[in-house]
C-alpha cells in the first residue's frame, strides 16, 4: 500500500512539472493578422505545480526585438478572472521596477473593460504593430486596443523583458533556450 501512494505521489509530482510542449496556436489562426508571422519560440508557465498556459510568441521576422508586427499568444490551461489577469499586470510592472503612474491605471482601467474572463481552452493575443500599440483578441476576434506603444512595451516586458519574473519561461518565448 505504501508502495503505490509513493508510486502515485511520483507520477503525479512527474506530471506537474515535466516540460510539456506548448500548445500549437489557436487565436493566432483566427486573426486576420497586418503580415505573415513566423514562431520565435514557445513555453508552458508553471507556477508550482499548477498549468496556467501555454505561450507562443511570432514575429514578422522570426526575431525579437528586430520586428514590425509581434504577437504574443497565450493559451490558458486553468480558468482566471478578468481582474485577476489585471491585477497581476500591475503586480508584474511593480516586480520589474516599472511605475504605475496615472497613464498606467487607465491602461489597466481599460484592460478591466475589455478582457473577459478566461475558461480553461481560452485564448487571448496581443498583436503589437510598431507606432501602433497593442490590440487584444480572443478566438472571436478582436476585443480592444489600446494606442501607446509605452503601453505595449510595458506590457510586452512581463513576458519579454530582462528582469520578467519568469526567466526560463522568457528564455524559451525568445527562442535562446
């Protein structure tokens, strides 16, 4: 009997944290996108034990930083509230020394007005076009945008910046892992 608790608590504990291959692109394929992109790189995030999506990132380029149009596209594995994904938003900025000015909170504002909910299967893109911010969508088309490319870099740096919380995770996004 102790041998198959033991046995379970192994398989469960190989499961929760072995490196899965992320999920191929859902959003990405419904969108009517400005040009063509190419993968980057890809990753599963992981916090604990818990699956909390799968992540792909394309650029018109197949590189980053050097693109016109990037998408980022994340597939959730768990179900999350709007406000939820907002508030660690603004949790993120503060963790990598970004302020949350006046601009910020009605950045964040409007992401509460725009993202919904999230059901495990769900997907949201953001599509950044150099000088033209950040447009959000789901699989059913686009859910909003908001017109500053401070935005967008701020945004994109939770993921793709030097000091992201998720330094693996990054790595993989960017194709150097």
């Amino acid at each position: 009997m102790f041998t198959n608790k033991c046995a379970w608590l192994v398989a469960f504990l190989l499961a929760a944290t072995a490196s899965t291959e992320a999920h191929s692109a859902q959003c990405l394929e419904a969108i009517d996108l400005p040009q063509k992109v190419e993968r980057v790189g890809e990753t599963r995030l992981r916090v604990m034990f818990f699956k909390v999506y799968d992540a792909l990132l394309a650029t018109n380029t197949g590189d980053f930083p050097n693109y016109q149009t990037l998408a980022l596209e994340l597939n959730y594995l768990r179900n999350i509230k709007a406000d939820t994904l907002v508030d660690t938003t603004a949790d993120e900025w503060k963790k990598q020394g970004i302020e949350v000015t006046a601009e910020h909170e009605q950045w964040l504002t409007t992401l509460r007005s725009i993202w919904p909910d999230v059901q495990e299967g769900d997907c949201l893109v953001a599509l950044h076009e150099r000088s033209q911010g950040l447009r959000f969508y789901n699989a059913n088309g686009e859910l909003g945008i908001i017109e500053s490319d401070t935005f967008a870099e701020d945004f994109l740096a939770i993921w793709l910046g030097e000091k992201s919380s998720f330094e693996k995770n990054r790595d993989q996004l960017l194709g150097v892992e």
